[in-house]
C-alpha cells in the first residue's frame, strides 16, 4: 500500500508516494527496492518523473546542505 501526499509547486500538483514498506517481487529479489519515497507528476503517479528529482529517494538520504 502507497500513501500519497500532494502538493502544489510552482502551479504544478506534484505527488509524493510513501512507499515505507519498500518492494519485494519474489524470488531471487530482482527489482526489490528497500523503504523510500518517489517524487511524482499528478497527472502519472506510476511512471512520471519530475525535473531536478531523483527517482527514488532512500532512507538513509539526506539533503545537500
């Protein structure tokens, strides 16, 4: 389950996807990703990306101060 925030910024609804859980696909863990955060267009929550956005941001991230 994905928990979605939405905000708008710079006139433009952006989405943020919680996806604490992480991903586990199944044998051999091909394509697994640990718990993270994607950054994503309103209008393609599944596939979009966002400009200056890194497509997934880890837990462990911190910003560059």
């Amino acid at each position: 389950m994905t928990r979605e925030l939405t905000y708008r910024v710079n006139g433009k609804d952006i989405v943020i996807q919680d996806h604490s859980a992480g991903h586990n696909y199944g044998a051999g863990g091909l394509g697994d990703q640990p718990c993270h955060h994607n950054v994503r267009p309103a209008d393609n929550t599944r596939t979009g990306t966002v400009a200056g956005m890194d497509d997934h941001y880890y837990f462990g991230c911190r910003n560059k101060k």
